[in-house]
C-alpha cells in the first residue's frame, strides 16, 4: 500500500493572484492500493465514480509517464473541506498523480508532476506549495515553471472557514477579464513589498501590502463575512486575504496568541469555525507500507 499526504493550501495570499500560495499543517492522506476494478472510498458517493479528480489526476500521470493504468482501490482521508479555498483539488491532483509513478515504481518526479498539475488546475499557484511546502511564488513560461519558495517560519495562520461553498469555477466568473496599467503596476508593488515583509517578518509592512485589486473586490461579494473582518483586521496590523477562491479567510501573524484571541473573536461576534495552524514546510509526503 501507498500512502500519500498532501497540505491544504491558501492560494493567492492576497497580492499573488494564480501566482502565490501558503501550504498549510492540515492535511489529507490519500491510499492507494492494486484491486481488481477501480474502487474508491472515503469520500461522497457522488466523487467516487470515474470522473473522480485523483483518479483522472493518476490517469494523466500515467500516460506522462508511460504506464498502463492498473486499477485501484483509492482510500480518501481528508477533512480538508471541499470548495472553500483550501485546494481540496489541488490535493487530490497532486495526490493522483504522484501515484501514477509511485505505484509503478518509481520516484514522484516533483517537478514533472507541478507542470502537470499546473496544467490541470488551470493556474500554479496552490499545487506547487501542496508539492513542495512553504509559500511559493509560481509562474509559468510555457510549459515550464519558474517557481521560488519563501520561508515562513516566522508567522501563524488562522483559517477561518464560513459554512457556505464557493466552487472555484463560479468565482472566476465574477472576475474581470482586464485591469488597468495602473492597478497592474499597483499589484506589482505590493507583490514585491509582500513578499519582502513575510521574509524580514514585518508585519506593519505585510499588512500594508496585503491589499489586493485583482480579484479581491469582486469575490468580497460572495462572503458575506470579509468586509468586517477585513476591517477588524486592519485595526490590528493583521493581514487577512480571502484564500483560494473563497469563502475560507486566512489570517497570518508573528504572534500565536493574537490569532487565538481572533479566532474566540470570530466565534462569538459573527458565529464563525476556525482553525489555528503553521506554515507546511514539508509539501507532498510519501511512504510505502
Ligand atoms: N476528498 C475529496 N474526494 C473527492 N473529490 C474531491 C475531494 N476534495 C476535493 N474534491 C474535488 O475537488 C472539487 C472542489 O474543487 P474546488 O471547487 O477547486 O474547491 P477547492 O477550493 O476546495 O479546491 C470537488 O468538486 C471535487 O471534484
Ligand atoms: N488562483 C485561484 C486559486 C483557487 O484556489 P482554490 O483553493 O479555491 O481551488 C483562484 O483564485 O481562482
């Protein structure tokens, strides 16, 4: 049997739109094992058919690497919570495809499998830091990524996730299809500041430019939680982004415990679930029993 762990992760880290995510110490297991037809378990009856994304992510990774595709039996452990912005796909991509060669064999090529996933999440950003850990910073030149990884030991995260789903699908529909030189040029500054500030943790700095003005002002529409949360959260020099597509907030601090207050703060002012976690330094994880 395969055992395969992969970390949720909060893309866009607010500036760094289809470019940025932050892998987080939440994670899902995924087994695989040979079976006699394909069988999966572990998730809604509904995800468990043919079309399942870890099954067509080890499809792919099997005809990138030359394999004949062996039926599975595919075991799910995950409550990494389906479409809201924790790249729950993002997880059964990585997962899927990773065992297309570990099931034959031979070593995950990690590097192979982030352009694969790249290509079918549509964008890099949650599936490089689910392969490789940390806050990555992803673009693609054709088919090839150019990736650099930021340490972020420094910080804290609280994920607050609100009760209802937002499919990543519908929030790139919201969004606009051009943007001005202006806010281009604006949303490259702070890119550069942001990341700048994570590494020397300078939270006054990451809060200052933790603004973003790509995708933020229309996704604000489908949570109804952010704008005061958003607020709150300025007040307090804690940078907040809206992770993924939504509808989960990420909320980062050098400091545990002004997190911990934030999280008994969202519970009791708007009725919200959270969940205090670190940075993944680790990315995808593999072992064979
Ligand atoms: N544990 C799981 N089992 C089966 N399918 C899953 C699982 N987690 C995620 N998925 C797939 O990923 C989709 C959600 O993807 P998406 O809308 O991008 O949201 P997210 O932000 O959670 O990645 C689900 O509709 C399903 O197809
Ligand atoms: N850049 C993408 C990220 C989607 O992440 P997910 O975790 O919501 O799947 C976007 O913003 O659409």
């Amino acid at each position: 049997m395969i055992r395969i762990s992969v970390p949720a992760t909060s893309a866009n880290c607010s500036v760094g739109f289809d470019t940025m995510g932050l892998a987080l110490d939440w994670r899902g297991m995924f087994l695989f094992e040979q079976a006699d037809s394909l069988r999966i378990t572990g998730c809604p009856e509904a995800y468990a058919g043919e079309d399942n994304l870890i099954w067509k992510a080890y499809l792919t990774g099997c005809e990138a690497g030359g394999f004949s595709p062996d039926p599975l039996h595919i075991h799910i452990e995950s409550d990494i919570p389906f479409a809201r912005g924790l790249g729950s796909s993002a997880t059964c991509i990585v997962a899927g495809l990773a065992a297309a060669w570990e099931v034959h064999g031979q070593p995950a090529p990690r590097h192979e499998i982030l352009a694969l996933a790249a290509g079918m999440e549509g964008h890099p950003d949650n599936v490089a830091p689910a392969i490789f850990g940390n806050l990555c910073t992803t673009v693609m030149d054709r088919d090839q990524a150019v990736m650099c990884a930021t340490d972020m030991s420094l910080w804290h995260a609280l994920a607050i996730v609100p009760e209802n789903e937002v499919s990543t699908a519908e929030a790139r529909k919201v969004l606009p299809a051009t943007v001005s030189l202006k806010e281009a040029a604006l949303q490259a500054g702070r890119a550069a500041l942001f990341v700048q500030g994570l590494e020397r943790g300078d939270q006054q700095l990451v809060c200052a430019a933790c603004q973003d003005v790509l995708h933020e002002p229309w996704r604000k529409a489908l949570i109804p939680q952010y704008s005061r949360l958003k607020d709150a959260c300025e007040a307090n020099a804690v940078p907040l982004w809206i992770s993924g597509s939504g509808s989960t907030m990420l909320a980062i601090s050098r400091d545990r415990s002004q997190l911990e207050s934030m999280q008994a703060w969202v519970r009791k002012e708007m009725g919200l679930d959270s969940r205090l976690t670190n940075p993944d330094r680790e990315g995808l994880q593999i072992f064979h029993e």
